[in-house]
C-alpha cells in the first residue's frame, strides 16, 4: 500500500455502527447459496416462485421464504400480473456484490 492511499482512507470517515448493523444482518440475509441463485437469475430477468424454485431444486414454499427474507431487506420486488407474482430486484448495489462474488468464486470466471 502506497501513502496516498493510506492518507485518503485514513480521511474518510469511518461507517456509523448502526449503518453497519443493517448492513451485516442484510448480508447474512444473503449468505445462503440458494439466495445467491435467485440473485444471480433475477439479475438477469424477473422470475417467479415456481421457475426460481426449480433453478434451486428446492420446493416452492421454501423459495418463496428466501424470497420473503430478501424482500424484507429491501433486496427483492415483486409484481403481480394476471394470476403470476414476478420477482424482481430492487437493490441497484446487488449487481456489484455478485459481480465481486462470481469474481472471486466463480471457477469459470478464472
């Protein structure tokens, strides 16, 4: 690490702890690698229970409980249209976090 760099961390005021609370309870939200496919697919499109069920191997009722705990963290919508609930995300940030997570995990990004 060079000094600028020391220097401009050491400027930047650190997180407040209660900020930082929210922001570990939501990550721990998505520690889960079923959590993490969903994200992954909804990246990409919106989905509903059923099909996001199936791309997990997992029954639909535990899917939509995923999803519940990732709406609840302000991660995850959902729009409903005709008899069909469509998920989709609503945290912009999540992209970068799954891009560092593939980076850093993904075998087939190496």
């Amino acid at each position: 690490m060079n000094a600028k760099t020391t220097t401009v961390s050491k400027s930047k005021p650190f997180t407040d702890l209660q900020a930082l609370n929210q922001a570990a309870e939501c990550l721990r939200t998505l520690a889960h690698p079923h959590r993490l496919r969903m994200i992954q697919m909804l990246l990409r499109g919106r989905y509903t229970v059923g099909e996001l069920a199936e791309a997990c191997q997992i029954a639909n009722h535990m899917a939509s409980e995923h999803l519940r705990l990732m709406q609840r963290c302000g991660f995850l919508t959902n729009l409903k249209e005709g008899r069909k609930n469509y998920y989709q995300v609503a945290e912009p940030h999540l992209a970068q976090i799954m891009h560092c997570i593939e980076t850093r995990f993904d075998a087939n990004n190496q």
